[in-house]
C-alpha cells in the first residue's frame, strides 16, 4: 500500500503531462503558421518567391511577413485568405527569412489583439538562375481596352496601439509627405504623446498601394476641391480597436489640416472649441447627413499642415472595401458598392530603423499654434524613401499606369 502513493501521483502526473502535450498542441493549430513550401514560383507565367502554408483552423486571413535575417525585423509582408502567396518584388539569389501570423475568424475586424503569433522563420533562397520575376504591372495591357476606372494611391499607416502591421480597414492613412509630417510634429513635439507614439523606437509604419474606384462625390468640405474623395472621417478613436470605427472629422485634425472648424465643431454651449475643450472631450463636430453617406462608401481626404500644405490624409471606410476576390467597383447583389482595395504586398519600416537612419527628431512644437518645419518633413521623408528601399525586394511602386490586380495564386 505504501507505494499506492508515489505510482497515483507519477499517473497523475503522466495524465497531467498528456493534457499539457495536447492543449500545447491545439494552441499550436489555432496560433502558429508553418511555412510548407517556399522558394521559387508562379502563377501563369508571373514569377517571384512563392510561399505556401497549411490553413489554421478558425482562421480566415494570413500576413506572410519577410524579415530582415532570422531573427530581425519585419520588412514587407504579403496578405491573403488563401493558402499561398507570391512576393513579386523578390530578387533572384537572395535568401528570404519569411513567416507568417493568422487571423482569426470571429475576430470583430483586423485591429490589434485579432492575430494570433507569427509561426516559426523559414529560411528561402531564390536560384540565381531563375527568370526575373515580373510584377503584374509590367506586363503590358492584357487586352483591357475600355479606359480605366480606378486609379492608384500610394499611402502610410503608423500602427495604432501595437507594434505588428495595422491594416486601413476603417483606418485614417495618409500620403508619405502628410504622414511623415504628423510623426516629425508629434515626436518632435514637448507633449505628452499619445500611446503609440509613446516610444518612437518601437512605432511601425506600412506603406500600401490602393486601387480606388474614380468616382466625383458633390458638395464636400475637407477635401480641398478633389472630387475624387469624400469628406475625410476621423477613425479608431473608439475604444475597441480589433474594429475601429469612423466618424465626423474631429476638431483637433480640422485644425492641423488648416482647416475652419468653427462650422462644424462646438462645445455643448454652442461657441467655438479650443484647446481646452478639445483635450477635455467637451467639444462635438457634425457632419450632414449626405457627407457622412458619402464618406461611409468612398475614400476620404483632407489636405494637411500648417502653415503650408504637407500632403495629404485619407480615412478608408469599411462598407465600401472590396474582397480580395472583388473588382473594384463592383455592385453587389445587396447593391452595396465596394469601392476600394489594397494590394496584399506592402512595405514595413520601424521606428529603430528610422532613427538608424538620420530621421530628425529637433523639436519644434506642435500644437496650439500647430506648425512643423517643412525642409525638416522633407528631409524625414527622404529618410523614410531609403529605408523603405534598403530591404532586399525589387523597388517599391504603386501607381502610374493602370495595371491588373497584384496576384494571389
Ligand atoms: C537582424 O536584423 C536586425 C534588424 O532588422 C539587426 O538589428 C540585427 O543586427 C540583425 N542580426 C544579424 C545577425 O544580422
Ligand atoms: C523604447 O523601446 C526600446 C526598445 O524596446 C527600449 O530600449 C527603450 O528603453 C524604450 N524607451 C523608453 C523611453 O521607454
Ligand atoms: C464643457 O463645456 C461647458 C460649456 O462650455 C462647460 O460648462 C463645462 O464645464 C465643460 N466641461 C468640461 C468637463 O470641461
Ligand atoms: C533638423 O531639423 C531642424 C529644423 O528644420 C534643423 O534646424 C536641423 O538642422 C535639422 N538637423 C539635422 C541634423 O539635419
């Protein structure tokens, strides 16, 4: 009887083990991406390094991340639904470290906390030998002889409230110049910085390319006379950020954009919103009714900085986004419009790297009266350019002439 004990808590212990053997076995499924295969591929002739992966259970969406060495950053990334991916811009000879994150179904949007962990680094080496790979934009038109009616925007998201890849569903972007003005002036600047900009070495920007449907949108305030946008909304300033919501320009980006907010923004007695009232939360914008349908469908605008315009910002509305197996511009059978839609290759630059590279931080205010000194915008944005163009892909380009959808096999 007396070793009944030592033998029932070695079972115990054994059955104990099993459990943690397995539930570490099912955190794996649901988590972690393996790489299957990568190396050299294609589809249809259009070649580069394809990547291929086992489908997650729960998961409906897969971000295969490029790093800078097995265990450096990440540098671009590619997004899909499928189960494989090609990364066009990849160059013959080089070695690739790739991984990849999923997403979770049920999640409520693509913000923060919806992602499981990256899945382990697979290291890649494209031949030397292989065929240049060819980006969909360089083939020439494939017979398309109808004008086109999309057109393509380059923007920059800074990751809101985490360090991975933010996406812009019902996100706020803005062009290189009108973003990498908002960063100089915040980090630039003596307050108090929000939570993501709070350590600079840690933010995360991605540069997109959008195609986005041509349409001309009537009677609009913050857009500057470009009819191709709807007014600009104010986004994920709600608290759930896995699905953030827009909403009417706010006060504080009516004044950075140099923009009259008296119109539109007022305190709860009816005068006009100033600091104070802004940073207590205590002053309301309005919207009509017909801007904000507007802005609910289309891409949104407003030109930036003061006192000179530096660029511009845009608000990207979930309602009018397409799918990745979408047309811009197609008419659903609800009748909904989706309206714009990103390319799945995107570039990844850090903070760290910025500074690496010479990015100017010389504080010269901000806010109340805003201002940013525009040669050293201009100069961070160079910054931003080499960095983007010192990872190991092809150069980066979006725009210029219409070119069929980047690919997704
Ligand atoms: C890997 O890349 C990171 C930054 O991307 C860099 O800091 C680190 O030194 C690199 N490590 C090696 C071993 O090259
Ligand atoms: C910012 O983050 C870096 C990297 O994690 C860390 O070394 C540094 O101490 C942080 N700085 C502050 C002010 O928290
Ligand atoms: C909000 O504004 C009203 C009217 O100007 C003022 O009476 C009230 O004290 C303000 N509330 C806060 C929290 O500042
Ligand atoms: C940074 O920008 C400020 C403001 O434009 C400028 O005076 C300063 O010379 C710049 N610093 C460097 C190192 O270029």
């Amino acid at each position: 009887m007396a070793h009944d004990r030592p033998l029932a808590r070695l079972r115990t212990s054994t059955v104990i083990l099993a459990q943690l053997v397995s539930l570490a076995a099912a955190k794996q499924a649901s988590d972690a991406v393996t790489v299957s295969f990568c190396g050299a591929g294609g589809w249809r002739g259009w070649t580069g390094l394809e990547v291929r992966w086992k489908a997650v259970p729960r998961s409906d969406y897969y971000e295969v991340q490029l790093l800078t060495n097995a265990t450096g950053n990440v540098f671009a990334i590619v997004s899909t639904g499928a189960t494989h991916a090609v990364v066009q811009d990849a160059i013959p000879g080089t070695t690739y470290w790739v991984r990849l994150r999923a997403h979770e179904a049920s999640a409520p949007g693509l913000g923060p906390g919806t992602w499981g962990s990256p899945g382990p680094v697979a290291e890649c080496q494209l031949p030397r030998s292989m065929e240049t790979p060819q980006r969909v934009q360089d083939v020439p038109s494939l017979g398309r002889k109808k004008p086109p009616h999309t057109f393509w925007l380059e923007v920059m998201r800074e990751s809101e409230y985490t360090s991975d890849v933010d996406y812009l569903t019902n996100h706020d972007s803005g062009d290189v110049v009108g973003d990498v003005a908002m960063v100089t002036a915040s980090v630039s600047s003596g307050r108090r910085p929000p939570d993501f900009f709070g350590n600079f070495t840690k933010s995360t920007y991605t540069l997109y390319c959008v195609e986005v449907l041509k349409v001309s949108v009537p009677d609009t305030i913050t857009t500057g006379g470009d009819d191709r946008f709807a007014d600009y909304l104010s986004c994920n300033l709600n608290e759930d950020h896995r699905a953030p919501e827009c909403a009417c320009d706010v006060w504080i980006d009516r004044v950075i954009a140099n923009q009259d907010p008296n119109p539109y923004c007022h305190v709860p007695t009816g005068g006009p919103c100033d600091m104070q009232s802004w940073l207590k939360r205590n002053c309301t914008c309005t919207c009509t009714e017909h801007s904000l349908r507007m802005s609910a469908k289309y891409t949104g605008k407003t030109p930036v900085g003061v006192p000179v315009q530096l660029g511009n910002w845009y608000s990207h509305p979930k309602a009018g986004e397409c799918r990745e197996t979408e047309e811009v511009g197609v008419i659903r059978r609800d009748g909904s419009q989706c309206t714009w839609k990103t390319r799945p290759d995107a570039r990844v630059v850090h903070g760290l790297d910025l500074l690496h590279a010479g990015f100017n931080t010389s504080s010269t205010g901000f806010i109340d009266p805003p201002h940013v000194d525009p040669s050293q915008v201009y100069q961070n944005v160079n910054v931003f350019r080499r960095v983007v163009a010192s990872g190991s892909l092809r150069p980066w380009q979006c725009g210029g002439e219409h070119f069929e959808q980047a690919i997704i096999v």
